[in-house]
C-alpha cells in the first residue's frame, strides 16, 4: 500500500514517502504524509526532519491520473488544499533536510523545496515538468527556486522543462550539498543529528527570519528582531550558552562545544 512512513528516533523524524518506482503523491501517500507532520507537530522531542523517499527516484510529482474530467473549480479548490498541506513542511520550527536520489520532479520537486537543507546524489535530477502538461508549478516551485537562484535561472527552467543535475542545482544555490550515489539519506541523518544537539529554538528562530525577509524583505525581517529576542534570551539554551563564552573570556581559554537541550 502506498503511504507515507514515520519513525521517530532520538529526536530526528524520519518521514518516507514509499510509493516505488515513481514514488507520486498518491493519496494515500498524501493522507499518510498529513498524519506524519500533525504527529511531529505534537512532539516536543523532535528537533530535526529528514524527508526521503523509498526506491530509485525521489518522485514524479503529482497523481496526474485523478485529474481528467475534475472541473476547474474543483481543481482550483484541490491545488488550495494541496498548497496548504505542502506549506506544513517549510512551516515546521526545526530543520528540515531532504535526502534525494534519482528523478525529484514537478510537485516531488516543489516539496523538496520547502526543506531547509536539500542533499542530493550524483545522479540525481531536478525537473519542472509541468509546461508539458500545459499547465504550471502548481505548489509554488518556481517562485521557490526563484527565491534561491535567481529569476532567471527559475524562468528558464521552467519554460524548458528541463533536466537539471544535481551540481547544477547546488552551483546556482538550489541545494545544500551533493554525495556520492546511495549515500543522501546517511548524509541527511548526519545532518540531523548535528542540529539536534543544537539550540532547537535559535533554528526556529533563523527559519523565522527567513520568511520574514521572503515575505517582505530586509525592513521586515528586522522588525521582527526585537520579539524573537525576547524569547530565545528567555530559553535555558541561550542562558548556558552566553554564560559558557563569558566564564571562557573571563579565564582565557577557548570556548568548548556545546550540546544543547532545546528549551
């Protein structure tokens, strides 16, 4: 059965789409994957989300074959839910970091997108596909690889439909890093387990800072300084951590690496 898996290990969520060899966005995947994140929501221990997916490619994209014969509006009022249960992704407070392998295209793409860090393998390929459907990105991939690498590079890609390896992606700032084949998902869990041995709230912080600057730019992402201060300075994570450089200046010696609890 096609579906989205969910394991929850020393605060790193696993979450896996498994529905092999395309992996699309089934609905069962897709019901699976709202029950997985409303899970990780609730859990105050996860600090970190790997997203991966089962088989030889990451993803196609999009169940095309429940489309024919849906109205317009019905098809509008789908995309609007689709578009809201994708942005629950990019809205989670911790890291998340995808781990990508073979074909990631059209909404498999556009969801990878909305994580924080993206590992991708050597043969891995990024796609919008859409324009041969006639239609466009959907769930908001164009405007996302707009954000990182610029307009020009979001325009062409998405008016060719084009293939776009993965050193492509990373030398244009779409994605983080790229690794050998079969070894994203290890780099991604180590990845996770880094950051989850970091200041959870400082993370929640920074991806904050980064939708206010999306949204409105400088001028907004400033203006929300003051507030976040006031919280992270409230967190025992900063009170350890400002006490730990200050107890290392006063003795002069070098500040020691810190583990954090992430409250």
């Amino acid at each position: 059965m096609n579906t989205t898996h969910l394991k929850i290990t020393n605060g790193i969520a696993h979450l896996v789409w498994d529905n092999p060899p395309q992996n699309r966005m089934s609905p069962g995947v897709m019901t699976g994957f709202e029950t997985a994140i409303a899970t990780i929501q609730q859990d105050s221990n996860v600090r970190a989300v790997v997203f991966s997916s089962t088989g030889s490619n990451f993803s196609f994209g999009g169940d095309i074959t429940i489309w024919p014969g849906v109205s317009p509006e019905e098809m509008a009022n789908r995309i609007r839910k689709s578009l809201a249960r994708t942005n629950l992704l990019e809205q989670l407070p911790i890291p998340v970091i995808a781990a990508v392998q073979g074909k990631c295209a059209g909404g498999g793409f556009e969801y990878v997108l909305r994580s924080d860090v993206i590992i991708a393998e050597e043969q891995a390929t990024f796609r919008h596909p859409e324009q041969t459907l006639g239609v466009f990105t959907l769930l908001g991939g164009v405007q996302r690889v707009a954000e990182r690498a610029g307009k020009t590079r979001a325009m062409k890609w998405a008016l060719t439909a084009e293939e776009v390896p993965a050193r492509e992606m990373l030398e244009a700032g779409v994605i983080t890093e790229v690794v050998s084949n079969g070894q994203a998902l290890a780099r991604a869990m180590e990845w996770a387990r880094v950051l989850c041995d970091g200041p959870t709230q400082a993370h929640a912080a920074h991806k904050e800072l980064l939708r206010q600057w999306s949204t409105g730019g400088v001028a907004k992402a400033d203006a929300s300084i003051p507030d976040l201060t006031q919280k992270i300075f409230a967190t025992r994570d900063a009170q350890m951590g400002v006490q730990s450089a200050v107890n290392a200046l006063t003795q002069g010696v070098e500040r020691p690496t810190l583990t954090f609890s992430g409250v």
